[in-house]
C-alpha cells in the first residue's frame, strides 16, 4: 500500500489494480517455494484483470519471485523491490548502515548478492522486524505497544552505531514517523518506494504504455484476508470509503 500511495502520487492518470494477500501475510517466514508459487498466481490473476505491469511491491516477495516472473513473462514490465543497500552506503557518515527487514528478505540470495555488491565499503547490520507486519495489518501503527516493540528492534542497530536505517519492508514505511522519532535526527531513514515508482514510470515510457491524459482512472482493491479487516486497514492506509473484493479462492493452502 505504501508502493501503490507513491505510484498514485507519481502517476494519477494510471489505473490501479491492488491485491492485498492478507491472508497469507506476512510473507516473511513463508517457504520460498510457496512464495513463487503464489506469486505465479496473483500475478495470473492480475493479468486476467487486464494488467499492463506489475509490482511486487514486497522485498520478500521480489527475492523469492521475481526472477521466475520475469522468466515466465518475459514480455511484461515486472517491476520489484530491493532494500535500499545502495543509497544507505553513500548516504553514512559512520560506515554502518542498519537494516531492519523480514526474515525472509534479510536471508534471501538476493539480498546477500545486495550486500556483495553495495556493501563492501561500509558496514551493514541487520535486524529482522518480527511482529512489524502483522502489525501494520492490524492498523495498529501508533501506541505504547508498537512503539515498545519498534523500540526493541530498532536498539541493536544503533548501538552497533548505525546513522542510516533501511526500512526493508514495505509494510515499515507506515511506521517511519515512529521509526524517525525513535532513532533522532541525526539518524537518516530511508526506503525505496520512490525508486520503484520511477523504475515503472520508466518501464511504461519505455513500452509505450503510458495512459494518456485525461483517461478514466479506476482503483479497484482486492484481497485474500476478510474484506471487513481489510477495508479497516485500507481506511487507515489509504483513505476512507474503500471496500474490497474477495479474490477467488486460491489452489494453494
């Protein structure tokens, strides 16, 4: 949700399909094979809802999937998430960049290949945020109680004197105002939605897949959790009056 508030911001004159797999979140502990599997799925199911591109717009979901999307559907713009190793290393001034992710990212080829390459030069330290995403899920993203267990996940970071922390979740971004206050100013907070969005923006010029000015704009929201839930969350996270469709029933358990 936090990818899809920056690619609405960046890109108002594009429609927008959103799955919201809350019934299967968090993804961070899943097995990969799940992942790729379900991936495979939710990305026919938003193909057969006439998707021009796609964005895995979960760190876990881009380092189990994505490169079997891309090799199942070579010809779509499939666009994916990385913690933003990169940026955090030339942005340090300490030389240790914290990264609080899933356990499913932080344990990912993808990302130790991210580290390889990007961290050579600095210190990178780690922390998975158990508990964050269910969390947001709920909608709980302010009180003593999120902000005691943000607290604990955030203290090993910065005693290992970390300045830059990477929000490797999507899911953490809705909590980047407590994230911020918690850590102080003089720690820099970062993530890669921005980025992302300007990747599609590319992508869609690129393929000529751009929707012109003035086109009719739908949002249509979809998930796998209870639409009640759902449409609670999305009340928080994206505004009032959203109510969800249920997505079919789905072949995996």
């Amino acid at each position: 949700m936090s990818v899809l508030r920056e690619i609405r911001a960046r890109l108002p004159e594009e429609s927008l399909i959103y799955v919201a797999d809350s019934g299967h979140a968090p993804y961070g502990e899943k097995p990969q094979e799940w992942i790729r599997a379900r991936a495979q799925e939710l990305t026919e199911f938003l193909l057969r809802h006439d998707a021009k591109a796609i964005v895995v717009a979960c760190n876990t979901a881009t380092a189990a999937a994505a490169r079997t999307l891309r090799e199942r559907w070579p010809h779509l713009s499939i666009i994916g998430m990385e913690p933003a190793v990169k940026p955090a290393a030339e942005l340090t001034r300490s030389g240790t960049v914290g990264v609080l992710a899933t356990v499913g990212t932080l344990a990912s080829a993808r990302f130790a290949a991210l580290l390889d390459h990007f961290g050579q030069d600095v210190r990178v330290v780690t922390q998975p945020g158990v508990g964050l995403v269910e969390a947001v899920e709920r909608g709980e993203l302010s009180g003593e109680r999120i902000r005691e267990v943000l607290a604990a996940h955030l203290r090993p970071l910065l005693n290992e004197g970390a300045d830059v922390i990477v929000l490797g979740c999507t899911h953490y971004v809705f909590l980047r105002s407590l994230v911020e206050e918690l850590v102080g100013p003089d720690v820099a907070v970062i993530d890669t939605g921005a980025a992302v969005v300007r990747q599609l923006e590319r992508r869609l010029d690129e393929d000529g897949r751009r929707a012109e000015p003035g086109s009719l704009v739908t949002v249509h929201f979809w998930g796998s959790g209870h639409p009640a839930s759902l449409a609670r969350t999305l009340d928080q996270l994206w505004g009032p009056g959203c109510w969800p469709e249920l997505l079919p029933p789905s072949s995996l358990s």
